[in-house]
C-alpha cells in the first residue's frame, strides 16, 4: 500500500511540473471574453512591422546608410564664401604679433592718424579648392561607410530574426498551455465522477471511510493541478500579448491546422555562412579591413587646386586722408588667384603605424569572432534537428502512451468497483492517464515547435512559414 501511494504521488508530482513548469505553458486566461482568433502567420508578421527594437534596428542601418553618402561628398569641390564689414580706427605698427585671439588684425603700412577717428572697412570673397587626385583616401573612406552600411543591415536582420522567433516561441507557450488545461480540466472531471463513486460505496458501508478520504485528496489535488495550469496560462498569455497590437490580450490562437496533422517532410539543409549572424560578423571583418586599407593610404601628400576672388574697401588711404561719408562699405579694389598646393604631414608616420597594429589586432579579432559565429550556428543547427528528430519519434508514440493510460484507468475503475484494487491503485492509473494526455496533447506541437527552431538556427523563418502556409491551404 505504501509504494503504490508513493507510485501515485510521483506521478501527481509530474503531472503538476508538466503543468506548471513546462517550457510548453503558456496563456489561456481564466475568463471567458469576447476574442477573435489570430494565427502564427499573423503573430510573426505583427511582430515583424511594428516591434520597437526591430524598428529601432531598421533606423540605425538607415542611418548608417546614410553615412555612405557623406562619404561620398569628399569628392565635390569646397567652396567658402565670406563677407564683412566693420568701422574702426586705421592706426597699425609694424613688428611680430604671435597667433592669439584677441588683438583684430590690421593690414596696410602705417599712417598718419590718431585713435579718435575711425573709416569703414569691407571684405569680400570666394575661395574655390578640389583635391584633384588623394591616392584612393577618399575611395577608402567611401568604402568604410559602405561595409559599416551592411553591417548594420545585418545586424538589423538579426534582431528581426531573434523577435519574430520568440514571438512565434510565444505563440507555441500559449498553445501547449490551452491542451494543458484541457488535459487538466478533463482530469478534474473524471476525479469528480469516481468521487461521486467511491462516496456512494463508503455511504454504503461497502468501502472504508479511508477510500473516500484518498479520493477527497486525490480530487482537490487534481484541482490544484488545473489552478496551477491556469495560472501559467495567464503568465504565458502575458507574454504574448507583447508582441500583438497594443499589447493586447483579447485574443484567442488558432492552432487547429498544426493539431490536424505534422509538418511534412524534412526542412531543408543550408549552409551556416547563410546565416545573419555569420553574415554580420562577415560584415564586420569587412569594415575593420576597409579601415585598415583607408590607414594604408593615409600617410600620402594632400594635393589641391585652389581658385579665389575677392575684394576689398578701406575708408582711408596709404596718405591717411579719410573721405568720411560711405567710403570703404563696399569693395572697390578686387583681386583673383589661381594655384595649386602640395601639404604633407611627415611625422604622422609615427603615429600611423602606431594605428596600423592597433588595427591589424581588431582585424584579427574580428575573423575570430567570424569563425566563432560558425561554430556557433553550426552546433544550433545540429541541437535544433536532433530536437526535431526526437519530436518526430515522441509523437509517433504518444498515441500507444496514451491507449494504454486509457485501458489501464478504465480496468483499474473496474477492478476497484469489483473489489480487486484499492483507491490508490486507481489514483495511480489516472495520474499516469493524465500525464498521457499532457504528452499527446503537446506531441504534435512540438514538432512543429522544433520545426520552427530549424527555420530559427538557420537564420530564415520564410521557408516554415511557407511550409504552414501550404500545409493550411491544403486541409
């Protein structure tokens, strides 16, 4: 009697973890509502269009897009336009005056004057420069922004990929949740009805008084189990409802397609340097190469080809005679110039090779972390098909699981009311029925769960979504 009690509390304990603690369970509220059914194809494509760190993923690539075009301006030619004018005294000595920013700059030779008379002064002008050749700097700037432009688009293709599958992992958590507490509710009920039995027996003196304490037991104990269930199935609804409109939980899954029949036939096999993540670090590698490239052509004199005019007007001349009046507003005497100018930066050779190993390590780091990638997706790809392959055999046997719960439960029923076993030995039948259930209630959907890890491992959710896709037009 004591290991057949012991026998029925281990497998009400396991119902209770396969109820509460499944990574399974997942929302169906208490309360009945007014919902509306959505589907998986439904949650994935919300989620897709309008979850913020998507969104905010999808601004940063156009961002760094946007860079490549910055880039690119390096190639126009420079203009800078400048006027001015000013009142103020025309006295000036000669000597040296070391660069500062205080003491304004006064051009033109010393004259007669004194500092209680001021003129107008004006200056006007345009200076046109282009470099007209740089040794490929500006090509390899062009070239930075553009792998840091895909590096984002990668990047952003992954957060894309990591919302959608957990909002699809959401959507099977509140599936597996609904048979969970179907399997629960219907395992209350059938306590309920073998209560009601055992009372009337023990009512009748047929049973001791302890038969109907161990049903009261096993009753409220089959109770707790739906509560539990229920309870997670709030929790998981919770989580779903982050990634459907305004959060809302006003919603019932539709899953009938994915409970009818499995998902036919195998995924099929892709290579891991197909997926995001590999492709971003891919990008990566890219970028600190082109950075690495544009410090090779630093170290290179900077050609320009310069044109200016401008003009000038004073309120005074060389003679120190100021006319008063207007003169000196506008400029009155122009000048133009054309040329070409060579600057070279010797000693930044230094401190460019200091920048080339300082690079030459990030570029190494980078295809590290490139091979790492691959490592990576390669082992989440063989993980999420033995999963698959496992999924696919449990459902095959789920159904003899649960033929045999059946026939056990009823026989031992049977036996019971004929005297031959004891309230323990039923309570153990029907837990081991419910646990059945809860198994075959699930089976089919984690194959299709797993199938989903296969699409997610390997980077692309397109090819499962067309595989429900023509699964549910051909029902």
């Amino acid at each position: 009697m004591r290991s057949l009690l012991s026998n029925f509390l281990l497998l009400s304990s396991t119902l209770i973890q396969a109820v509460a603690y499944s990574p399974a369970a997942s929302a169906q509220g208490v309360e009945t509502t007014t919902t509306r059914k959505i589907t998986l194809e439904e949650v994935i494509d919300f989620a897709r269009k309008n979850y913020p760190a998507i969104q905010a993923a999808k601004a940063g690539q156009r961002a760094a897009e946007s860079q490549v075009g910055v880039a690119r301006t390096a190639y126009l030619p420079r203009t800078d336009l400048l006027w001015q004018t000013n009142r103020a005294t025309a006295n000036n000595i000669y000597g040296l005056l070391l660069p500062q920013s205080v003491i304004s700059t006064i051009s033109g030779p010393v004259i007669a004057s004194d500092p209680s008379r001021s003129a107008w002064s004006s200056g006007g002008g345009l200076l046109l420069s282009w470099q007209p050749f740089d040794f490929g700097a500006r090509r390899a700037k062009v070239n930075v922004a553009l792998e840091g432009g895909e590096v984002a688009k990668q990047a952003a293709t992954v957060t894309e990929l990591e919302i959608t599958a957990s909002a699809a992992s959401a959507f099977f958590d509140l599936a597996a949740a609904q048979q969970l507490v179907k399997v629960a509710q219907t395992n209350v009920e059938r306590n309920e009805s073998f209560n009601k039995a055992v009372h009337v027996l023990v009512d009748n003196t047929l049973r001791p008084g302890a038969d109907a304490s161990q049903a009261d037991a096993q009753l409220a104990l089959a109770r707790n189990q739906l509560i539990q269930a229920q309870t997670q199935a709030s929790i998981r609804r919770s989580a779903l409802a982050e990634y459907l409109p305004g959060g809302s939980k006003d919603v019932e899954i539709d899953v009938s397609s994915m409970l009818a029949s499995l998902p036919p036939g195998e995924p099929a096999s892709t290579l891991p340097t197909s997926h995001p993540l590999v492709l971003e670090e891919d990008a990566r590698v890219h970028q600190q190469e082109a950075q690495k490239h544009l410090l090779d052509r630093s170290y290179v004199p900077n050609f320009s080809t310069l044109a200016s005019v401008s003009g000038r007007g004073a309120g005074t001349d060389v003679s120190g005679h100021f006319p008063g009046g207007t003169a000196g507003l506008a400029p009155d005497t122009l000048n133009w110039a054309v040329g070409f100018q060579v600057t070279f930066s010797a000693f930044d050779f230094f401190g460019i090779q200091e920048q080339k190993k300082t690079q030459a390590a990030n570029v190494q780091a980078e295809q590290a972390r490139y091979k790492q990638s691959l490592d990576d997706v390669s082992t989440a790809i063989a993980q999420a098909r033995a999963t698959l392959t496992g999924a696919r055999q449990i459902v095959m046997n789920t159904p003899v699981e649960l033929s045999a719960a059946q026939a056990s439960e009823q026989q031992q029923q049977a036996r019971y009311r004929s005297g031959l076993a004891t309230v323990v030995d039923v309570a153990a039948s029907e837990g081991v029925l419910a646990q059945a259930q809860a198994d075959d209630a699930i089976a089919r959907l984690s194959v299709w769960r797993a199938q989903l890890g296969v699409a997610a491992a390997q980077g692309d959710l397109q090819p499962f979504l067309q595989t429900m896709q023509s699964h549910t037009e051909g029902r």
